[in-house]
C-alpha cells in the first residue's frame, strides 16, 4: 500500500506501470483519474488545502481499510495540493486483486471516500471570485452505500 500527497504533478503512466509491473497474482488492476474541470463555466483554477501529516494518516487509514474489506493484494492513493488548473490531475488509485470484483469495489470505495470525506479543502477561483466547494448531496449517496 502505498499513499502520496504532494504538490507536484504525477506521471500517470509511470505510477500505473509502477503499481502493475511485476504482479503475478493480481487479476485485475483498475485505476481512476480525477480531474480539474469546469462544471459551472468559468473556472480558472482549483486551489487544494490540506494539513500536513493529518491527511496522509486519514488516507491510509481508509486504504487499510479497503484492503481488509476487499481481497486486495496491493493499492495506491497518490493526491495533489495546490494551485491545478483545468485538464491538471488531481488524484488516481490504483488497487489489485485476484478478482475485478474486489478491485472495482474497493477503488470505488477509495474514490468514494476521497470525494467527500478526505481532509482536503478546495476553493473554486473564478473570473468572479473565489469560493468554497461543499460536499454534494450525490457525493454523500455515494459513500453511504459502503
């Protein structure tokens, strides 16, 4: 298991490739990609917070628990801070298992949990200002059914 917060931009090539080389029992390897993009119209920038050392602990301890709940053989959570742009990427997971079942599941669950529970803060900046994005109601439906 493996989790990254960091600031500069990932190669998602390189970390795919990293995480699925050399596997022999694995499956199934799925993988998902977040990215900045303009929902409203007018998005310039996605500014990400976080505290350091608080974030990299809920992370893994949510990846520790997708590997017990799963029959996940390995995962991956790697997720920016920052200033990102449109197109920019903001997170992937990675997870793998003997079946796609587990490994659909679990990157769901991951993706699931980093969208609206994670400890990350994000402000929308605009040609009209900034602001705050607050968990959505869809965001919600989506994590409770874990």
């Amino acid at each position: 298991m493996r989790v990254v917060v960091q600031e500069a931009p990932f190669d998602l090539g390189k970390e795919v490739e990293k995480f699925a080389g050399g596997r022999t029992l694995s499956g199934a390897i799925v993988t998902f990609t977040g990215v900045v993009r303009d929902v409203n119209g007018g998005l310039q920038a996605m500014e990400i917070e976080h505290y350091s050392g608080m974030t990299e602990t809920a992370l893994l301890e949510i990846a520790t628990k997708a590997e017990s709940r799963w029959s996940l053989e390995d995962c991956l959570v790697i997720h920016r801070y920052g200033n990102l742009v449109l197109g920019d990427m903001i997170m992937m997971v990675a997870t793998a298992a003997r079946h796609r079942k587990d490994a659909f599941e679990a990157a769901e669950y991951l993706m699931d949990y980093l969208k609206s529970r994670a400890p990350f803060w994000k402000r929308e900046v605009t040609h009209n200002g900034s602001g705050w994005v607050a968990s959505l109601e869809d965001d919600e439906t989506a994590l409770s059914r874990w």
